[in-house]
C-alpha cells in the first residue's frame, strides 16, 4: 500500500512541476495586440471624446477595456467583440464620456495587455 501512495505523490510532484513550468512559459511572450486606440473628438459633449479601437488583426478579438479616472475615483470596464478588421468606439453613447487625463487598459486573452494615458 505504501508503494502505491508513494508513487501517486511522486506523479503529482511531476505533474505539478510540468503545469508550472507550462504557466510560466506561455506568460513570459506574448504576441503583441493588433489594435490601434485613436481619438475623436466627441459630437456630443464638448471637451471629451470618443475612444476608437481598431482590430489590424484577421481574427475577431475579445477586449477587456478599461478607463480609470484618477482625479474623481472613477473606473468603468466594457468588454468589446471586435471584428476582424473592424472598428469598436467608446464614448458618451457607451456609458463613457472620455476625457483628457483617463488611463486606458486593454487586455485580450493571448496578447500583451496594453496600457495608456489620454493627453
């Protein structure tokens, strides 16, 4: 019996060591995002704009944005689908009025997670 056990805790050993090493490995290089971040000035409210993000990649993407306001503890997440070769926006309509000084963060799943400051 106490071969068997021995042996089951040497095999999660392994096991644990190869999913680690597996984790490590597929975080350390990541590819870059194919998205442009570009911004318009908004039609509706003077004095903000409209956050464009435009997928370069021939592969929708899923991307997890979002603006933080650090003078006013403000902070909202949106999740956009974006098309390949497509083109998303965020801005008053979306829940968001984009201002100078808002922080950007855009993460996608298999890609560097992107981060920026709106002059």
């Amino acid at each position: 019996m106490k071969l068997r056990l021995l042996h089951l805790s040497t095999m999660v050993r392994y096991l644990f060591i190869a999913f680690a090493l597996l984790a490590l490995t597929t975080g350390l290089k990541a590819d870059p995002l194919p998205v442009k971040v570009t911004f318009r000035q908004s039609l509706l409210i003077r004095g903000t704009f409209v956050a464009q993000f435009r997928n370069q990649g021939d592969k929708g993407l899923v991307l997890h944005v979002e603006f933080d306001r650090p003078d006013a503890s403000a902070r909202k997440t949106f999740t956009l689908l974006v098309p390949a070769n497509g083109l998303k926006e965020v801005g008053h309509n979306q829940g968001w009025n984009v201002k100078s000084g808002d922080q950007l963060s855009i993460a996608s799943e298999g890609f560097d997670d992107v981060q920026c400051h709106i002059p």
